[in-house]
C-alpha cells in the first residue's frame, strides 16, 4: 500500500445486531441498536414501495449521473438542479469531490473532536490533515481555524451539528470563515435535518461553500448509501468527472424519490427525534451534552466509556463508545435516539449500570 494508507487506522463502525446477539446469547428481537444514528422508525412505506416497483428494471444501468434524483432534490429544495451532486452516501460525495480537489501534499483543515472519515479520504489522495481543537463548548475556534489556512489549504470541513457532540455551528461562524478564506469550506449538515439552522443560503453567496447532506437519518435509508451536496455551480463538472459512474442504484434513486415525497414519515422522524432527545436529556443518569442532532453524547464520568458501552451491550443495548475519536478522551457514550420504548429501555440499563457500578 502506499505510505498514506499503510497509515491509516481503520474506520470504525457501530456493531451490528446479529453480530451482538450471537456474541451474548440474545435473542436478535431484543437488541436495540443506538450506535449509528440510523432512524429509529424504520423505513419510510412510500420508499419501500418504490424499490418494489423499480425491481422490473434492475437489469438496466441506473443514470450515470443520478438525474432523476438531482432533479427531484431541486423541486424539493427549491434548488437548481446545477447546484447539487449525488453519490453513494455522503461519504460517497466526499470521496469524489476530495479527488477532484486534493493533491499529494495538500492540506484539509479539520477541527475536532468530530467525525472521522474526512481523514481517510484525505488520506486517499495522500493530502494531510490539519487539526484544529474546538473550544471546550466545542464551538469553533475561528482564529485557530484561519491561522491553520495555509496556500496548500483545500478544504475546511465544518461539520454542524457535530459528531459527537451534537452542537450547531452558528451561520455566521460558518460565512466568517468562508468569507476569509479562498479554500473550499464543507459543510457536513447530516443531521441538519434535527435542527432548525442550515447553512444552506451560503452556497448562493459564496462561490466556495458546499453543503453536504445524507439520507441516511432523517431519511431512512441509511442501507441504500445515498448522500448529496449543494454546490457552487462551477464544481459541478468537475465534480461530474470524477464521479465513479452509476454510482446509484436503480433502487436507491427510486427509494430516495419516494422518500422525498412522503412528507408524513420525514415530519413524524423529525418529531420524534426532538421528544426522544429531550427525553434522554432529563432522564439519562450522567451528563449530556445539548444536542441539536439525532444522538446525544453522555460523559460517564468518573465511569469509564467502554464500560459503560460493554455493560449495555450486554443488556442488549449497542451504543457508541467516543474513544475511537480523535481528541474525545475515554469518559463518552454516543446514543442515538430511540422510540419512546427503547429511550426507556436505555435509561433503565443505564441507571442499572450506575447503581451497580
Ligand atoms: N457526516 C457525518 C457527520 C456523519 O455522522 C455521517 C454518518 N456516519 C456521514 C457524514 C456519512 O453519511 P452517509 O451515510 O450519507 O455516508
């Protein structure tokens, strides 16, 4: 392999419920996953109908380009189809267009502690990752940010609300630094959709703002890998050049289009999201952190995160221990939220956890 991937630690997954069930001999109905902020209702009918109905043609190669599903996000965020990319989830979108921008050498500006990946796919492309260390509210550090900026900067990636900690970068934050700067800032808005504060308006104003987005939360389509991102319009070719082909099934643009037009499931996951999180808040035996997002991280304190995850995974609760991130210390729990049951479930086991400990 070359330097930069021998490198490289693996990206890290939540655990999988079978995987969990075998391994403490529990029945796979009782394992509840809370570790990869996936939508707790399941999927939206109206998607699964239209895989159904797209199965007659999987036989043909789906659009090169995904189009079809361009065009219905353009209708649906009232945006023009020349704006915006798709790919294979939003780690997908983030691999192609890090190809089309980032050479052996050149920098991505990553404040943390956050999501991993933007890491390994600068990796990709042997470019370097610079670490900037958000405050301890985990707001940006603007300043530490723009000092890192230097000529080989090509990206600064933004991520709001964050993961893990669930906090919303202000706009203004965002066009500070956007308007400071000539490097591309991403915008990683997965979860914008539990929040009430897009960057999205920047993207018109500014010629070097990408927001990204998934379908895999608010969505729920998690397991048909689809993400996409509002673009300046002069990335769009490039960006189109660099695309690996085809690179969404025929199911998953038909799911994605059906999704998008079942407004009752996208609300109902939005609305249940908002209870559960402020449920888990008031409830939950440790420290949470506020959280505009789907998930909320917990500092277990003067408990041990992995403890805390092995203990509830023994009661049949998979969560996600922080220590895996970069700069997060060894004291967190990430939990998504889930349905009212599974919320309950989840702060029983933790108070048992507690108590006992
Ligand atoms: N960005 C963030 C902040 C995420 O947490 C995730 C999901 N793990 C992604 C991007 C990738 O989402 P997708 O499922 O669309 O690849």
């Amino acid at each position: 392999p070359k330097p930069s991937i021998e490198r490289m630690k693996e990206y890290v997954a939540g655990r999988n419920i079978e995987e969990v069930a075998r391994s403490y001999g529990i029945d796979e109905r009782d394992v509840i996953k809370l570790a990869s902020n996936e939508n707790c209702l399941g999927p939206s009918p109206l998607a699964v109908s239209a895989i159904k109905k797209a199965a007659s043609s999987i036989h043909l190669y789906p659009s090169v380009d995904g189009v079809e599903l361009r065009e219905a996000l353009a209708a649906h965020y009232d945006v023009p189809v020349g704006n915006i990319v798709t790919g294979p989830g939003m780690d997908g979108v983030m691999e192609t267009l890090l190809r089309v921008f980032l050479d052996k050498g050149d920098e991505i500006v990553i404040p943390l502690p956050t999501f991993s990946y933007y890491e390994n796919v600068a990796g990709f492309s042997s470019a370097v990752p610079v670490f900037s260390t958000r405050r301890p509210d985990y707001g940006l550090d603007i300043e530490d940010i723009l000092s890192k900026v230097s000529e080989r900067t090509k990206f600064i990636f933004i991520t709001s609300p964050n993961n893990p900690t669930g906090n919303v970068t202000p706009v203004e934050d965002i066009e500070r630094i956007a308007s400071a700067v000539d490097c591309l800032v991403f915008v990683d808005e997965a979860y914008i959709d539990f929040a009430d504060r897009t960057a999205l308006g920047l993207v018109r104003k500014y010629d070097n703002v990408i927001v990204g987005r998934t379908m895999s939360k608010a969505w729920g389509l998690a397991g048909l890998r689809i993400g996409f991102a509002f673009v300046p319009e002069w990335v769009l070719g490039q960006y189109m050049k660099a695309a690996t082909p085809h690179s969404i099934s025929r199911v998953s643009i038909a799911a994605a289009i059906g999704a998008l037009g079942d407004k009752e499931y996208y609300e109902k996951s939005v609305e249940t999201v908002r209870k559960g999180r402020k449920y888990l808040a008031g409830n939950i035996p440790f420290r949470t952190l506020p959280s505009e997002a789907n998930f909320i991280l917990m500092d277990v304190s003067p408990l041990k995160s992995k403890y805390v995850a092995d203990e509830c995974m023994k009661r049949g609760i998979i969560l996600r221990d922080c220590t895996s991130f970069r700069g997060m210390g060894d004291t967190f729990v990430r939990v998504t939220v889930g349905t009212p049951a599974q919320n309950k479930r989840l702060v029983e086991a933790l108070k048992d956890i507690r108590g006992g400990a």
